[in-house]
C-alpha cells in the first residue's frame, strides 16, 4: 500500500476515444428498438463509500441513423438503458 495524492490518477487511464465528446446535462430514456448495443459493457460503480452509491454498465450504441452513443443501465433498478452522451 502506498499513500497518494488528493486528487491523484489511477492505475487505469481511460483510452482516448473511449468517452463521448459531449455528454447531456440529463440522460434520456431510449427506444428499445432505436439502436444496437455495440461490444460488452464497462461497470462503473461510485458512492460506494458515502452511501450515495451508484452502480451502472456503460455500452457504446449505434442508432438506426449510424450516430454513435454511450448509454447505461443502472443496476439498482430494471428499466431502459439511458443515453449519457453522444461520440464525435
């Protein structure tokens, strides 16, 4: 074990790419026959430790218009998948 920064980057850098260049204020329920789930899920989970838990799997989507989004499914409740942003 070894002491950080405040504030200091994980072990895990994100891929460039990898994240939408621009994300909503709010996401928004999709259409479950608007787009195609491209490739496996990405887990996130954050709160954890304040009681504020969040716990949800990210997928890259492609809608019937070939826009690319990135979506999630939070997994403390069934329900849609949510559109978090779009890709350039």
């Amino acid at each position: 074990w070894q002491a950080r920064e405040q504030g200091a980057q994980g072990s895990m850098p994100v891929a460039p790419g990898s994240r939408p260049g621009w994300l909503f204020a709010a996401p928004m329920a999709l259409d479950e026959a608007g787009y195609q789930v491209q490739g496996q899920a990405e887990r996130i989970e954050s709160g954890w430790w304040d009681g504020a838990d969040v716990r949800r799997d990210y997928y890259r989507i492609e809608t019937r218009d070939g826009l690319r989004g990135w979506a999630y499914r939070d997994l403390s409740q069934a329900g849609p998948l949510w559109l978090q942003g779009w890709f350039a």
